[in-house]
C-alpha cells in the first residue's frame, strides 16, 4: 500500500472497520536502489524459487508515516568495516546472520 492510500485511514470490509498501516520496506523491494533487493535471500533447487524476500519490515499508522521520511530507513549492509553481505550481495550468515538488519527513524 502506497502512503497515499494508507492516508486513508481505513475500510470497511463487510460491515467491520479496518485501519490501515503503511509499510515503507515496500519501496526497497527489488533492484531499483542501490542496496540490497530485500532483507532474505533464500534460493533452492525447487521449482517456484523467488531469491530476494522482504520478511523484515516496518509498519505504521498512517499518522505517524506524516514523522517519516524515504530517506529514514535503510537495508543495513555493513556494520563499520564488517560487510554483513557475500561478494554476490547475499547475506553472510557465517558474519551476521541470513537476515539483513533495517534502519529507521522517525521525527518528533
């Protein structure tokens, strides 16, 4: 869901009132930016084989999305000088571990 939908607040699904969140993790799915292409890299010798997931995320209230920025949040690769990523960009769970750490911050 876009920010721009979530600011919505809510919908009504038969009768009952649900509100929204706002995930910003989904704008760092895939390869458009220059960091890793999720947060879990899980690729086997199977037949439905996707690579990249994005089991980490950050979720919102629309509210608080307005104390947020895109450049609030980040896909952490490297803690100082020790690369939490392979050569081919996967993550090094003999360094860190098979998931990649966020980064985020919100203004008060």
């Amino acid at each position: 869901m876009t920010r721009t939908q979530a600011a919505r607040g809510s919908r009504v699904v038969q009768g009952e009132t649900y509100p929204f969140f706002y995930n910003p993790m989904w704008s760092h799915f895939g390869d458009l930016l220059a960091e890793p292409a999720g947060t879990y890299y899980y690729e086997r010798a199977e037949y439905v084989s996707y690579g990249w997931q994005m089991f980490d995320q950050v979720l919102m209230r629309p509210e608080l999305a307005r104390r947020f920025g895109p450049s609030q949040i980040e896909i952490i690769r490297n803690i100082g000088d020790i690369s939490l990523v392979k050569e081919t960009g996967i993550p090094n769970e003999k360094v860190g571990s098979d998931h990649l750490p966020l980064w985020f911050a919100l203004d008060f």
